[in-house]
C-alpha cells in the first residue's frame, strides 16, 4: 500500500504526518526522515490491525453549491454581447495560435 506523507524539519529531526488514506490524522516523530516513517507506518499498521479501513463516502443527494447561480446572467442585457465577445476571441485564438 502506497500512502502520501508529509516529510518536515523539525528542531529534534523530522516529522511525518499522514497526508492519505489511512495514514490520515497520524503523525511520528524521528531524528532522521526515514525514522520518522517508519514510526508512521507502524501506527498505520496499528490502525489496520485494530480494524480500519477505507471506503468512499457518496453525498450524491447533494447538489453542487455553484448550480444554485448557474445561467442568472442569461437575463442581463449584456449576455448576448458578451458570448459575441467570448466567441470571436475563441476563433481569433484558432486562428492564430501566436495571437495570446
């Protein structure tokens, strides 16, 4: 199992804090950085050992926070003018790939 962690300088060594998975919320200290992932591997392995494990947690009955706004410009007179606007420089960039 691979799991993305923290690796920091400290006053007494190094720190390593779980960044992932189930290293999530853990944190070991050492005087070199190797030691101080070993000490994190060895809670992770506690953690399993005493039961963890991963899953997803869905929260599909929750709409997204920025649909609530989506299409309120399409009433602003200005819209239209603008998506002229938007679409022309889109084909200007097509068209000439050196034109930013």
């Amino acid at each position: 199992m691979e799991l993305p962690v923290i690796i920091e300088p400290i006053d007494v060594g190094f720190r390593a804090i779980g960044a992932g998975g189930l290293s999530v919320g853990l944190v070991a200290d050492g005087q070199t950085a190797e030691e101080a992932i070993s000490r994190l591997a060895e809670r992770v392995r506690s953690r399993v050992e005493a039961g963890a494990t991963m899953t997803e947690l869905s929260l599909s009955d929750i709409e997204a926070p920025w649909k609530q706004d989506a299409g309120y410009l399409r009433d602003d007179p200005m819209y239209e003018a603008w998506r002229e606007a938007m679409a022309q420089n889109r084909r200007r960039l097509d068209e000439d790939p050196d034109a930013l």
